[in-house]
DNA sequence: CGGATTTCGTGGGGTATATG
DNA sequence: CATATACCCCACGAAATCCG
C-alpha cells in the first residue's frame, strides 16, 4: 500500500482524537475497543503521514506536539461531521439492520419494561441487538456521545440539551408478603410503623428522591435491611416479615412470581413519571427514532398492565 | 467458454515480549 | 509501567484454475 493521502484510514483519525482525549495509548484503546499495540501501530503511521511525532511521554502521558494541537481541532470537526453526514443518510430498516441499541435504565425497569420491549424488537426487527447499561453519573455524557442511546427512566435531575417524552406515570406502594402475621388487607401508618423495613438504595435514581420524601413523611421507620438492588427482593419479602416501599409496576410483577401482597401507602406520596430521554444529536437519527417510538408504543401515556 | 471454486497475497488486528 | 516491536492469524479480494 502506498502512502497517498487518498488510502488514508478513516479508523487513524478516530485513533489520534481518543490519543489526544486520554492523553494514553493504553487508554484510548481501551475507549475504542482494539488493543494497544494497534493503536500503537496507528500512531506510528499517524507519525509517518503527518511527519511529527505528534505525541510524546512527558511524565506519565502522552502530550500533544505543537502539529498535534493544530491537528485536532479539524479532525474533532471531520469526524463529528462525518458522523452526523452518515446517521443522516441511513435509512432505517428494521427487517434488516443489525444495529445494537444501547439503553440505560434502572434495574427495576429490566425487570418489568425490557422483557416487553426485547419482545417487540425481536418480533419487529429480527437481528437488532439491546444492550443495556445501569444508569450512572455518566450516563448524560454518554447519551451525548451516543454511548447510550436512550434512558429510561425517572432522572428529574436531567439536565437542559436533552429531549425527553412522557411516557407514563407510577407511584410507590408497600410491598409484603402474603400471610403476613400482623397484617392483611389494611395498612395504617401506624402499623406501617412499627414493622420493620427494607430499603433498597440505588445511586442516581431519581426514585431516591421519592423515599427521602418518605423519610420526612415517616421519620420513625426502621429500616432492618438495606440493599443495593431490587433483585432478590421478591425471595427475600416471602421469607420475611419486611416491608418494602416500591414502585407500583415493580410490585406487581413480583407479586405475580411470588406470594406477595400489594397495599396503599398510609400516607400520600407523589407520583413520579417514567420518561426517555434522548440526546438533540440524534433526533433525527433514523435508527434512534425507530426505537423510541417502539418504546412509545409500548408505554406511552397507557399504564403497563 | 463462462461461471464457480480454490489459491495466494495483502493488510489489519491480536498476543507475547522487548524497550525506554 | 506504558509504549513500541516482532511475529502470527485471519478475513478479504484478485488472480488462477477447475468443471459443466
């Protein structure tokens, strides 16, 4: 292969802005999934095209020549420019596309939106792939970087730049289980009370907010078990006298796979309203589209039975 | 003779390892 | 410890070869 400029590697620019973002081969192999010595390989023939070292060791990362500096900023435009020309020309085509939509949610939504959701994908578009991912402190900037394709879940935190659709509203319930020695069909705040509590604590969830809610509501609750996820909560409720305080949707799919009982708070809470949440790069992304309306369709407005 | 299949060369990417 | 090099493997495309 010759060294013409017209056989250069789209992949070589990619390399070069993760090395200048990370400031490391290692890392930035790691962002783009190849090994290091790929990128170490790209970078040598970045060095030879270019005619500069464009990165050197200085401590312990790689730092930009003054080539490099004047470098990135026409290859960050090339490529975000690229990207966008491309996602503007795909047609979306369910039957046939293999695209791999990543969505971040909660792991309550795992367990009672995603199996729907797979369920309408698989029939819909055959050989699309779902990936899913925790929702974190991350995940705004990866919606932004198209990461993560779409969040769902409730974020009120989120912040402006993205767009976002309803699409339904739940609120919390107890949770207990089935026989339960001191309660049946009633629950008073009272007798909410004095029973013993479990508590699951899942770091930026918007739901957080709704339990500290409680927390001013019901001061006196004793929490006797604080988990880090919904989980087993089922397993554990059944062979337990605990209380849990969940979302009403979550409720009633454990209550169905287990003997498990549903009852009104004793006090009001708020309701809380499951969103998704998309970035403004890609509104108009045919494939991005295509999903969020599978999930619309799926959950819109409606609350899921 | 033409289409299909095999072979061979090239390049990208991986692992192991040297090197600074 | 992070980067660079050596070497191997595999996928792919083009040329060569094989049949109906």
């Amino acid at each position: 292969m010759g060294c013409g400029m017209n056989e250069f590697d789209l992949k070589l620019l990619q390399i070069f802005a993760e090395i200048y973002a990370t400031g490391s081969v290692s890392r930035a192999a790691e962002k783009l999934e190849l090994s290091q010595p790929t990128l170490s390989v790209g970078l040598a023939k970045l060095r030879t095209r270019f005619n500069d070292p464009l990165f050197v060791r200085i401590g312990g990362g790689m730092r930009p020549t003054p080539h490099a500096e004047a470098l990135i900023t026409p290859i960050r435009e090339l490529l975000r420019l690229l990207q966008h020309t491309l996602s503007l020309q795909a047609v979306f085509d369910p039957l046939s596309s293999q695209r791999v939509f990543n969505i971040a949610m909660t792991d309550i939504s795992q367990v009672v939106l995603l199996p729907q959701i797979l369920a309408k994908v698989r029939a819909e578009a055959p050989n699309v792939r779902i990936e899913t991912t925790h929702i974190s402190t991350e995940t705004a900037a990866q919606l932004e970087s198209g990461e993560v394709d779409l969040i769902i879940g409730y974020m009120p935190q989120i912040e402006a730049g993205f767009y976002q659709q309803k699409l339904f509203d739940d609120h919390v319930v107890c949770l207990l289980r089935d026989n339960h020695p001191r309660i049946d069909s009633r629950l008073t705040l009272k007798r909410y009370l004095s029973e013993a509590h479990l508590e699951v604590k899942v770091a930026g969830s918007g739901f957080a907010a709704v339990i500290r809610m409680l927390e001013t509501e019901a001061p006196l609750r004793r929490v006797h078990l604080r988990i880090p996820s919904y989980l087993g909560i089922g397993e554990i409720l059944t062979s337990s006298d605990l209380l849990a305080t969940v979302p009403r949707l979550l409720a009633d799919v454990l209550q169905r796979r287990n003997a498990l009982r549903v009852l009104p708070m004793p006090v009001s809470l708020p309701s809380f309203t499951i969103m998704q949440y998309w970035h403004a790069r890609f509104h108009q992304n045919p494939a991005c589209r295509w999903i969020r309306q599978s999930v619309a369709e799926l959950f819109g407005q409606q609350p899921v039975a």
